[in-house]
C-alpha cells in the first residue's frame, strides 16, 4: 500500500507539473514539433549580432520590459505607425530612445524562411531577450516558455499611461507593477537591468543641473556624478552610461551605486526611500548570486505578463506590420 501511495503522489506531482507549465496556453519547447530549430536560431543569431554590437542586449531588454507592460508580451511594441494610428513605438517613452527593432526583424526574416507562418514576433523578442541576458552578464541559458501569439492593435496613448516615467517615486512603481501582476521584490530586482546600457540626459529631468526648478542638483545625487553629468549632458539627445561601475554588463554593482547616491533617475535613487525596496537593494548589493537567481525570475515573470494564446491574436509575417 505504501509503494501504491507513493506512486500515486509522484503521478500526481507530474499532473501538476504538466498543468503548470502549460498554463495560459505557454509552455516549454513550444516550436519543438512545428520548428524545432526556432530557439537554436535565435541564440546563435544573437550571439553573432552582440558580438558585433555589444549595444543590443540592453536595448532588446528594454524593449521587452516596454512591450510587456503594454498590452501584454504580444509584440505590439514593434507594429509600425500608420496614417491613421501612431503606435507604440513612436510614443515619447519609446522614441527615439528604444532601439533594435532591426535585431528582430532580422531573426524573423530567417525564421519565416525556415518556418513560415510558424513562430511569434511576442515569442522572437522574449527568447531573443533571453539570449540577451545570458550574453552581458553571469547568467545561465535560463527556460523560457513559447506559444505567445502577436496582437493586432498598439497604440501611442497606451505607451504613456502604462510605462512609468524616470521620475516616478517608488509609490507609483510599486502601484504600476502590482497593476501587471508583478511583485514588489519584481520591482526591485527588474530594477537592475539598469547596470547596463545608457540613456538620454533628457530622461535625468534635471536632477544634475536644476531640480524640480530649485536651480540646484538633486540632493539624493552624488555631488561627484551631478558634476560629471553637467559635463557629459550639453544638450537633452546626449546619451550617458547608467552604472558608473560596469556599464557594459548585467550584475548587481547597479545596487551598489544606489547606495552611494549613483542612480541616475528619481526611478532609481528612490528605492531607498521605502524601508522594504531598501532593505531588497541592500540584499541585491551583498548577495549577487541570490540577486541573479531573482532576475531570472523577475524576467521570467515579465515575459508572462497579459500573453495571447491560441486562436488569440495571430503569427504576423512581418514584425511590422498586423496580417491582412
């Protein structure tokens, strides 16, 4: 009767596992039977396009996080304008400042010859961003799940209400992550992506030259940085490194400079200002290994944000443009 037992519940486990990963219509090597090569294709295509441009991975992990927390994961940030409607992608949040639209439509061409009609622009960008967390930092080739299907409609307006400014304090990100199912932990840990890449000076609001129009720097800036970013912003289209620490790959020293007063957004330095996303950033800076496990996570948490499955949404031909 024991053995019987304990059969029963590791067959039961497996039910339940079964069930998990193929919740919401997701699941692990989706394209195994109707493209098996798909994920194979996009990692070895990414890892020829970083080590030409080590800019890409920062840019395709941003344009993810935007993609994610509008509409869902459903690739709507790469529909292109139309006469009759602005989109995502040409919304302020987004333009010019997301790049590497061309990264995708790359991979997709050659997916399309391979598979036509087969692999989502929603999926290409969440693996393709997967690949670009495992090339600019320490991380492992981490599973993610397939099946997501590209939406139809993007649109300008929904950019601006639903991606939190620079600016925001930690109240309005808390709200705004809690709003796509996200936790507050998410929150701090998604923080991070920010040791990696750069950023317009216009996005600093002025916290290096005239704060909140006081005609001084913002006190929670290090003088030093403040200084050194009057230098390097002359005017709001020059870009700046956002870790002063290592700008070029994914790692904790992000939390580091939180807490020398080196965030270089409100949407940063703020997460000192409440005891629990302080106490999560003092964590991130003495535990990197845990902190890394947490990203992982959190990405793979974004990446299911609102998906479409099944007969929702569709396999668009070309990333740019909806079927007709």
């Amino acid at each position: 009767m024991k053995v019987l037992s304990v059969l029963w519940l590791v067959a039961l486990s497996i039910c339940i596992l079964g069930v998990a990963a193929t919740k919401d219509g997701l699941r692990y090597h989706y394209y195994y039977k109707t493209c098996p090569q798909a994920e194979k294709v996009i990692a070895n295509m990414m890892e020829d396009i970083v080590m030409k441009d080590g800019r890409v991975p920062p840019r395709l992990i941003r344009m993810h996080f935007h993609d994610c927390f509008v509409r869902g994961c459903d690739g709507s940030i790469l529909i292109n304008s139309t006469p009759d409607n602005k989109a995502e992608k040409d919304a302020p949040p987004n333009n010019p400042s997301v790049q590497g639209f061309d990264v995708i439509d790359k991979i997709k061409e050659v997916l399309e010859h391979e598979c036509p009609g087969v692999v989502s622009c929603a999926d290409i960008l969440t693996f393709a961003t997967r690949e670009s967390v495992h090339l600019s930092g320490k991380f492992p080739r981490y599973d993610v799940r397939g099946g997501r299907k590209d939406g139809r409609i993007s649109r300008e307006l929904e950019a601006l209400i639903n991606l939190p400014p620079p600016s925001s304090d930690v109240k309005t990100l808390i709200k705004s992550f809690a709003s796509k199912g996200l936790s507050l932990e998410d929150m701090v840990t998604l923080s991070g992506a920010h040791s990696i890449g750069v950023s317009h000076c216009s996005s600093i609001f002025g916290r290096h030259v005239n704060f909140m129009n006081t005609g001084k720097p913002d006190p929670t800036l290090d003088f030093h940085l403040a200084s050194t970013l009057r230098k390097e912003c002359r005017n709001p289209n020059d870009i700046v490194v956002m870790d002063r620490f290592t700008p070029a790959t994914l790692d904790n020293k992000y939390y580091t400079g939180l807490l020398q007063n080196k965030g270089l957004f409100t949407s940063d330095q703020t997460l000192l200002t409440d005891k629990i996303t302080r106490k999560e950033v003092i964590e991130n800076v003495h535990r990197p290994s845990v902190w890394e496990n947490k990203f992982i996570s959190a990405m793979i948490n974004m990446g299911e944000i609102e998906v479409l499955t099944g007969k929702q949404g569709e396999i668009r031909k070309k990333c740019g443009f909806v079927n007709y």
